[in-house]
C-alpha cells in the first residue's frame, strides 16, 4: 500500500467568534505520519474532521494526491478513520466489524481480507470474539484492522489511545507506529499526549488557535521550540530569570545558547529540567526542598534564595539529594527558548 500527499492549505473555519481554524497550512508527505499537539480548541482535532469531511471548512482547500477534494462528501474521500470511541457493533464478532467496514465501502465483504488485518493487529485468535469479550485495548486494535481493511489513501486517528489505561497506550501506540510503517499509508494522528506524538511520529505540529506554531520532527520540536508557547507546552520547563547579550543568556551564572534572535536585556529563559545537573556541595548557594522518585529518574526542587528550579536527575544520585542538602546546579548548555 502506498501512501498519497495531503494539502491542507489556507483552511479558516469559526465557530461564532471563535477561529477554530485560522488560515492553517499543512502539508503531509506520501506515507508520512503527521501528529498533531497542542491544547483543547487549538484546532487540531477540526482540522482532522475537515480533512475527513466530516467538517467543511469555510475557505481554503483540501487536497489529496494533487486532486481537490474540498466539496467531495466524507464517503467519497476514501479514508479511514479510528475514534477515540470504539464504535464496534456488539452483536457481531471481530471478523464481522472489519468486514464490515468493508461492505460500507461498496466493496465485497472478504473474510480473508478482514483475517489479514487481524493478523496485522495481533488479533487473529480472537476472531470470533464479541467485543465485551474484549478488553479496551483489544477493541480498539479491531476498530484499526476495520480502518485499515479497506486500504484507504489516509488513515485518521481523532484521540484514539486516550480512553485506555496508561500501560496499554504505551504498547498500543507502538504497534500502530509499527502498522503505519509496515503498509505505509499516509496518517494524521490528533492528540492531546505530548509523550504519544513525540514517540510515533514523523514530524509533529503543535497548534495554538487555529495556526501552527511549529512543524518539525519530534527532536526538533522539544529540543529546539520555535517559540516560547510550543517550549511551554512540550514538556515541562523552568522559567529561569536571565540576561540575554548577543545569541546567549546568561541564567543562574551558566551563559546559554539561544533559540532564535532576542533583543539584548532581562528575559525569562524556558529550560528544561533534564538540562540542569544538581551536585552536592556545602557551598552550593542552593537547598534541596523535595526529591522524588520516579524509576530510572528522580525529580528535584532546588530552592536558590527565592527561585524554585526543577531539575531531573537519574535515580540513583536520590540518596545524595535529601531535602536540605545544599547543592550546586550545573546548566547543561544547550539551546533554550526565551519569553
């Protein structure tokens, strides 16, 4: 299967004076999975529906494949689409809900077909199988055989994981990255879960009302934020008083590089917490007030006279780290975003 670009280009849509969608520009490669971050009402998830059709937008256009599909209704669109809800038919098995998703396509009902699908979500021996015999995750795996069954030009995940507990989000976030790329179909991935959209996609886009802010692959947009709202709402960061002197910033005696151009003077520097060691030392002019941990890392506020600083640390060095303890923090160098 072979995945098609989609344009989202120029697309406005309000509801009341609200800008749901405000001359939003998304291009998606052939086979490319694009999610979509950002904060309830950003746009995010009518931008998905407008692309399935289910939303018409009011200017702008939707292509598919070069072709225009703006005014084609959503069952000529030839996409499938997974909900956050299962919206599985209880009185028939699992084999019968993805075969039919094929016969809502006008496409003869294949057994085979529904089977291998099945078999490509891990499924296969539960066929027969109603759906309160299945678990959250397992329903879910069904509604994505269905989606994917009928070998649509693009697949549309609208908050699919988000009713499911956290351990089978996990594992079941990894095997629809793993099934988007072994038959690489085009998806736009809509979620609110920062951890989901940095794990599985491509390129990520974070929005705020109705626009995009950034566009770029995971790394890119939690290690270089293009601006201080999306290095605000990637992950969490400190907000560090600094002085900004050319393409650094001075925070906390450390010199940081910076993302972007800034004016020279006082700012509030967005750094991460992981980006800040903390050493035990009796002349530190810092106190630990809490430690926390959590695995393979421990989380530590540091108080630095009136300052709170967060910082991440392994989980080892928690012994070392006693609330009270005067310490030392280390500002890793790395480029931060700057309010």
């Amino acid at each position: 299967m072979t995945g098609v670009a989609v344009h989202l280009k120029g697309l406005r849509r309000t509801f009341g004076t609200v800008h749901a969608l405000d001359d939003l520009d998304l291009e998606i490669a052939p086979g490319e999975f694009i999610a979509l971050l950002g904060p309830s009402g950003c746009g995010k998830t009518t931008a998905l529906r407008v692309l399935a059709g289910l939303e018409d937008a009011d200017s702008g256009q939707v292509l598919v494949d070069g072709k225009d599909v703006t005014r084609l209704p959503a069952n000529r669109r030839d996409m499938g689409m997974v909900f956050q809800a299962y919206s599985l038919f209880p009185h028939l098995t699992a084999l019968q809900n993805v075969e039919f998703g094929l016969g809502l396509r006008g496409r003869k009902r294949s057994a085979g077909r529904a089977a291998e699908m099945l078999e490509l979500v891990g499924l296969d021996s539960h066929a027969t199988r109603y759906p309160n015999q299945l678990s959250g995750g397992q329903q879910q795996r069904v509604a994505l055989a269905r989606a994917l069954a009928i070998e649509p030009t693009v697949l549309l995940l609208d908050e699919p994981l988000s009713a499911l507990d956290a351990k089978v989000r996990v594992q079941l976030r990894d095997e629809i990255r793993r099934i988007q790329t072994e038959v690489g179909t085009t998806t736009l991935f809509v979620t609110h879960d920062q951890e989901e959209a940095l794990a599985v996609a491509d390129r990520v886009g974070v929005m705020k009302d109705g626009k995009l802010e950034q566009l770029a692959e995971p790394s890119e947009v939690y290690l270089r934020p293009a601006t201080a709202f999306v290095a605000d709402f990637v992950g969490l960061s400190n907000r560090l008083p600094g002085t900004v002197s050319g393409d650094l910033i001075e925070v906390l005696g450390a010199r940081l590089p910076l993302v972007g151009e800034h004016r020279a003077g006082e700012a509030t520097a967005l750094v991460r917490p992981e980006s800040i060691g903390v050493v035990p030392d009796a002349e530190g002019t810092g106190r630990v007030v809490t430690s926390s941990f959590l695995g393979p890392t421990s989380r530590v506020t540091v108080a630095v006279g009136e300052l709170l600083v967060v910082a991440q640390v392994a989980g080892g060095e928690l012994p070392s780290l006693t609330p009270g303890t005067a310490v030392r923090l280390d500002l890793r160098p790395v480029p931060v975003a700057v309010q």
